[in-house]
C-alpha cells in the first residue's frame, strides 16, 4: 500500500490498462496484438491501483539468468509527482535483489537518466552505445 485507497499488486497490468498507461504517460504506442503476447511473458510486473483502476505500472523481462530489462515504467499523469515511479521502482528493484545472480546484466531505457542514476544505474556512454530497432524485421545483408 503506498496510500490510502491505493494498492499494489504484483503482477502486469491487463493489455487494456497497459495500453492507457503508456498513451496517457506518453510512452510510445505499441501494438496491442504485441502487447497480449508480451505481458503474459514477463519475469515480474507491478502495478499500482486506486480503487481498482491501474495509475501506475512496470516490468522485468528478460531471460531470467543472464539479463534483465526494466520496462514500461509509466504512472498516469493525475498522479505523477506523489511517488508512485519511485514505488514501481523499488517494487522491481526487490524482484531484482531476490531473482538476479551476480553480474546479470540489468538495463533499462529511461527519459530521466537523473532518476535512474539515483537508484545506481549508469549511463553507458562512452564504451557503448543503446541502440534499437522497430519491428517489423527486414534486414539485408
């Protein structure tokens, strides 16, 4: 419970929610279809509710063993500023301690390095550089 009326329960948020979330937090869209094939598939998720309804959400996904990525942080712009992304946080941070052997490598995208940085993630720059690609898949070689 992070406050009165708001609950947190351990696991993804529906594919319905999902989708509000990340449009409302004004995450990139993603393909519903992508997203009820996706969420079932996750290592852990979180997500926090006010009275039944989903506000804030976020997931590990990955291989279990070797690389965990945090995804899909986003809290509903009505309740930004209280609290809840570092509740998120700290809800897949424990997952994180209880699951991850060590040297897994965990990695996350953030629009708030700052934010991130706090928790103890650092930036990867200048030895790597974060790329990606969105699907479809056509590559020529």
């Amino acid at each position: 419970m992070t406050e009165p009326n708001l609950d947190v329960i351990e696991e993804p948020v529906s594919v319905a929610d999902f989708m509000r979330l990340r449009q409302a937090s004004g995450l990139s869209p993603r393909d519903e279809a992508g997203a009820a094939i996706g969420l079932p598939n996750s290592l852990y998720g979180v997500q926090i509710l006010d009275g039944g309804t989903a506000i804030a959400m976020g997931r590990v996904v990955g291989d279990g063993g070797l690389n965990f990525e945090i995804v899909d942080v986003a809290v509903d712009p009505a309740y930004q500023g209280k609290g809840l992304g570092k509740t998120v946080m700290r809800y897949l941070m424990q997952y994180l301690e209880r699951v991850a052997p060590n040297n897994a490598y965990i990695t996350l995208v953030g629009d708030e390095p700052v934010f991130y940085e706090k928790l103890g993630f650092k930036l990867v720059r200048p030895a790597s550089e974060g790329m990606y690609m969105l699907g479809p898949v056509t590559v020529e070689f």
